[in-house]
C-alpha cells in the first residue's frame, strides 16, 4: 500500500531531534500541503544531493535515514545522520546557494519532495499554510546552526 502524506506527518509528529522539524498544522492541512509534495523512494546508498549542486527542492525523511557529509576546508570528513521526520535542503532553499553538503540513502528510504516551484504555487494559493510551513523551516535552520554537530545537516 502507497504511503500517504499522513504518514509522514507520523514521522515528523515523532521526530524528537534537538532540530526537529514542526510546523503546527492540523490533519487536513497536511492533505492539502500533501498535494504540492511527491513521495519517492531511495536505495540505500543511492545519492540525494550533491555537494556544490544547484537545487533548491526540500526533502522531507518519512522512513530510513539519510547521511549528510561534506569536506571541510581542512580535507576532513564530517558526517551526521538524520532520521525520519527530518528535513533536509533547508540551506539552499532560503540562501539560493550551492548545497553545503552530500546527502545519501544509508538505507532504504521513503521521502517527500517540495519544489521551489510546488512551494511558490503553495504561497500564492495557500499563503497561511506556507508562512508556517517557512517559519518551521527557519526554526529547523536556526537550530542546526546553534548546534554545532548539526551544522552539517544544513544542506
């Protein structure tokens, strides 16, 4: 059976992370953000986003986990795991900037994605629904940066 944006409002709803993504929207909300969003799947291993790339789309984790590495400026591998209910991308969508990081399937994993054009369409035809959708988003990138080991998940 297909996986319903319902069930990624499970996943997020139970998401305890220190950068937890956590918008304050009801059931039917959802339903109707659902309809911007593409569910999707990843292999393990299967890459979802390159350093460097430039994208602006959001992923949001329903199932699995993804790893987010990069190199520093010092040749240094630096990683984190982020686990179902996260989000990730929130870097670029806000900076219009290259991704900071590679972010890759360490197993099987379920995903939804919102395009910087899905999301316009969302902000004209349903603005109350993507200020708080923006304004989690923010919160989950104010987060990450205040928490050092987290930095890295700003992709």
């Amino acid at each position: 059976m297909p996986s319903t944006i319902q069930d990624l409002c499970l996943a997020i709803s139970q998401n305890t992370s220190d950068d937890a993504f956590s918008p304050a929207l009801s059931a039917p909300q959802w339903e109707l953000v659902g309809t911007y969003m593409q569910a999707f799947e990843l292999a393990a291993g299967q890459v979802l986003i390159d350093q460097d790339a430039h994208d602006r789309t959001l992923f949001f984790l329903e199932s699995g986990a993804l790893g987010v590495h990069r190199i520093n400026s010092r040749d240094k591998l630096q990683m984190v795991i982020l686990n179902p209910g996260a989000v990730v991308g929130e870097g670029a969508f806000f900076s219009r900037r290259p991704r900071s990081a590679s972010v890759s399937a360490t197993g099987a994993c379920r995903l939804w994605r919102l395009t910087p054009t899905r999301f316009s369409e969302m902000a004209n035809r349903q603005p109350a629904l993507a200020l708080e959708f923006t304004l989690a988003l923010g919160a989950v990138l104010a987060k990450r940066l205040a928490l050092r080991p987290r930095r890295i998940a700003v992709t």
